[in-house]
C-alpha cells in the first residue's frame, strides 16, 4: 500500500490535468483507438520478419496516422516528402 502511496504522491499533477485542462480527457480512449488498426493489421498478417521491417512498419503508421489527424491526403503527403529536398541540418 505504501508504493501505491508513493506513487500516486509522485504523479498526483498528472493524475488530475483533465480538471485543471478542460481540452484534456481523463481517459485515453483516443489514443488506444489510433493503436488498433496497426495491431489489428499485425495480428491478421503475422507481423513482420525483421526489427527492421517492423520498425518501418511502425514509422509509417505514424506519418499516416498524423497525416491523418492533421487532414491532410496522405498520398500528396507521401509525394511531398519524397520530392522535397531535405533540409541540412543545423
């Protein structure tokens, strides 16, 4: 009981920003919802068969799903980063 104390003492701002943000929800529904598809999509293709291939598979599932949310087409996205010069960095 006392490490359960401990912790909720330690992350007690946390716990509670969905009072203080109004924009903040007090569950992360939103967030288990965008995992579903790709975990879906690996449980139906068996997954991939390298690190490399899932941590591919990964990446694009983000870029995607942030295209997405940000309303953009993903195909144009796509094109878009593969034909825009990259940027050296500084």
């Amino acid at each position: 009981m006392s490490v359960l104390c401990q912790r909720v003492e330690r992350f007690l701002p946390e716990l509670f920003t969905f009072v203080a943000e109004p924009q903040a929800t007090a569950d992360n529904n939103a967030a288990e919802r965008s995992l579903r598809p790709p975990v879906v999509s690996r449980k139906i293709s068996g997954g991939t068969r390298s690190d490399q291939g899932s941590e591919t598979k990964s990446v694009l599932a983000s870029l995607f799903g942030t295209w997405r949310l940000q309303g953009r087409d993903p195909y144009h996205a796509v094109r878009q980063t593969l034909t825009q010069p990259m940027l050296a960095p500084v």
